[in-house]
C-alpha cells in the first residue's frame, strides 16, 4: 500500500493521516504497510491519532 511521510512523526495513507507519539513508531508503521494490509498495521503498530484530509473539488462551481 503506498504511504507517504507527512511529518517526522505522521504518515498519510489515502485520504487520511495517522499520527503517532515518535518517529520510530511511525517508521514501524509504514513499514508494516509495505508488507501487510492496513488493517493489521493499525493493529499492530496502533497511532495517537487519525484525521482525514479534505480535498477541495477544482471543478465544481461555486454556490453551485
């Protein structure tokens, strides 16, 4: 699954971002993704937080 690193210690995964109380648990974490589904990495490697991200939609109009 593709993870990419938000900060040293949040790793974003589709649209939300998992935050966590060091950089090595969130090393551990995205780690885990490369190899299992998320579902057990959250289990595993359980973050502090978890918020989704909002996407602006570029093609609607406005007050539409």
């Amino acid at each position: 699954m593709s993870a990419s690193r938000v900060s040293i210690d949040e790793v974003r995964v589709r649209s939300f971002i998992y935050g966590f109380t060091n950089p090595e648990a969130a090393d551990q974490f995205q780690t885990c993704l490369l190899f299992d589904p998320l579902d057990d990495c959250e289990t595993k490697f359980p973050p502090c937080s978890r918020h989704s991200i909002c996407f602006e939609n570029d093609d609607a109009e406005p007050y539409a």
